[in-house]
C-alpha cells in the first residue's frame, strides 16, 4: 500500500510541475473556449443563424447564470438582449 500511496504522489507532483508555467495559459483557453459556447448559444437571440438553436433551448436555464459575465466580457455594457435581465 505505501508504494501506491508514494507513486500516486509522485505522479501527482510530476503534473504539477508540468502544469505550472502553463495554468494562464489554460486558463485563458478555458475561457476563450467558453466564450465562443455561449456565444452559440445566445447567437439566435442576438441575431446571428444558429441550426442548433433548438437544441441549445435546453441549456438556457443553467447558462443563465454565466451570461452576465460573459456580456461584460465581451464589452458590452448592458445585456444585449430584451428577453434576459441581469444587469
């Protein structure tokens, strides 16, 4: 069992020094990458052809919560769209 416990740790510190110089880096890939979802998401309401757009309905109510930041984000100043208040 200890050696388990050893190797397991030592794994876990390998990555860790691998991670490290690049945690901005994925961080900010992280949130290009949820910025163009919720950009598909929201596309039909700001006006831009979705044809996924009946499949992304059901994603609404847990993206809610997210879209304040993400208007913010992408520089707008007030919510874009008449239909979602959060600011």
């Amino acid at each position: 069992m200890p050696i388990t416990n050893n190797l397991k740790r030592l794994i876990k510190w390998y990555e860790a020094v691998l991670e490290h110089p690049h945690k901005t880096e994925i961080a900010r890939e992280l949130r290009a990458e949820d910025d163009l979802f919720l950009l598909m998401l929201y596309s039909e309401m700001l006006g831009i052809p979705n044809p996924a757009y009946y499949y992304t309905l059901e994603l609404y109510p847990y993206m809610i919560e997210e879209f304040h930041d993400w208007h913010l984000r992408m520089g707008m100043e007030k919510s874009p769209l008449s239909g979602i208040r959060c600011c």
